[in-house]
C-alpha cells in the first residue's frame, strides 16, 4: 500500500509552536478545514472524529485530514452508530455528550460542532468549554448541560469587531441545537468565500491604540 508522506506537523502541534496562529494563515487553514468537510459531508460521508491531531499540513501548507476510521455514512447511520461514538470528549457536541440525540438525528452535526472547535482554537488557542479531566467527565457533562451559547472572554471581545465574520461562522457551528447548527457549507459562504479584511493581533493592537488616542485628543 503507497501513502502521502506528510512531512511536517499536525494542527495541534503547529499551533502550539506558532502562536498566536497568523490571521491570513488561520483563515486559510479553517478554510481548507471547511472545504474538505463540506465536501465529504456533500458526499453523504461523516467523519465523526474531527480535531487539530486528524490535519496535518504537508511541505507546502496545505492541511490534509485523516483517519476516517470512526466515519459512517449518512444514509447508513442508526442510533447505535453515534450513541457510542469514543472520541475526545472536547470535540464532541452537547447532544452526544449529554445524550440527548435520538432517532433521525443527522450525525453530520457532530462534524459541524468539531469543526467549530478547532475554528475557535485557532483564533484563542483555547476549548470554547474548557478540557475535560478523564477522571471526571461528569463535571463537563454537568457544565455543558448548564451552558446555553459560547462566551467569549473579556480579553477575547476585540474578535467581535475585528473577525466578525470568522466569529459568526464559528458560533454558528457551535451552536446548542444541532437543528439550527450550520451546516459547513454555510460556514464556509458566510466567513471565507468573500473578500474581507484580516487583522493581525499587531494591527488589532494598532487600531485599539488609534482609538484610545483620538479620545484623549479629544479631551
């Protein structure tokens, strides 16, 4: 059997030693992530086990997704199939870790839910709910119950003006009702189909200080 070799990391370790993940190079990366998704979803394929350890970037940084070991076919799908889906507990949506899915649950909303988590990691290097301890994975069941929408940090809240769009595709993978969950292909329209501005956490910083200054000018 002949392989791609991919020669450098994977997500999760890139992230680690190049953070904070440049702005042009996170949007390419949830683009690809994006594309790739929507059209394996597009296919009737779900991966089911999506996260930063399952992309890897070859030599000329393009992400590739792997390890389709746990994906089922849409079609295909029962309740058996999703109901005991092992994978790491942070990328898993609140209706599978809460198990509050039933029959004709569409399981292409657990690879929406994954997929807005490594969106999100990208942009804060951070869980949106935290990482679960093994020994006490009832606490995140218990605080994921009692969360109802994603809440950015006060730290965090400079996103809201200056990756809008990145923002609102992100939190409408995560949101709580798989019903009203975006589908990929919609993420992918609403932040990286179109032309719009991307800051680096320097040009953030810049705009702020302009802010700052022009109401001090004005005292």
């Amino acid at each position: 059997m002949a392989m791609e070799h991919v020669s450098r990391d994977d997500l999760h370790d890139y992230i680690s030693h190049n953070w904070p993940v440049h702005t042009d190079t996170r949007r390419r990366y949830a683009g690809d992530i994006l594309s790739a998704v929507s059209y394996i979803h597009d296919m009737g394929i779900a991966h089911c086990d999506l996260k930063l350890e399952n992309m890897l970037i070859d030599s000329n940084g393009t992400l590739k997704i792997i390890d389709f070991g746990s994906s089922l076919r849409v079609a295909q799908a029962t309740y058996e199939d999703f109901a005991y889906i092992a994978t790491t507990p942070e990328y898993l949506p609140p209706e599978i870790v809460c198990a509050t899915a039933g029959e004709g649950y569409d399981i292409r909303a657990i690879d929406e839910w994954s997929v807005g988590v490594v969106l999100f990691i990208l942009l804060t290097g951070r869980f949106p709910f935290g990482e679960v301890d093994p020994h006490r994975i009832a606490k995140y069941i218990q605080k994921i119950r009692g969360a109802k929408s994603l809440q950015l940090r006060q730290s965090e809240e400079m996103y809201l003006y200056f990756e809008k769009d990145y923002l609102e595709a992100t939190r409408g993978l995560l949101c709580f009702d798989p019903e009203a969950r975006f589908p990929v292909s919609k993420a992918l329209q609403i932040g990286f189909t179109k032309n719009s501005s991307a800051f680096s956490l320097e040009d953030i910083e810049n705009e702020i200080d302009k802010e700052f200054g022009s109401i001090f000018d004005d005292l």
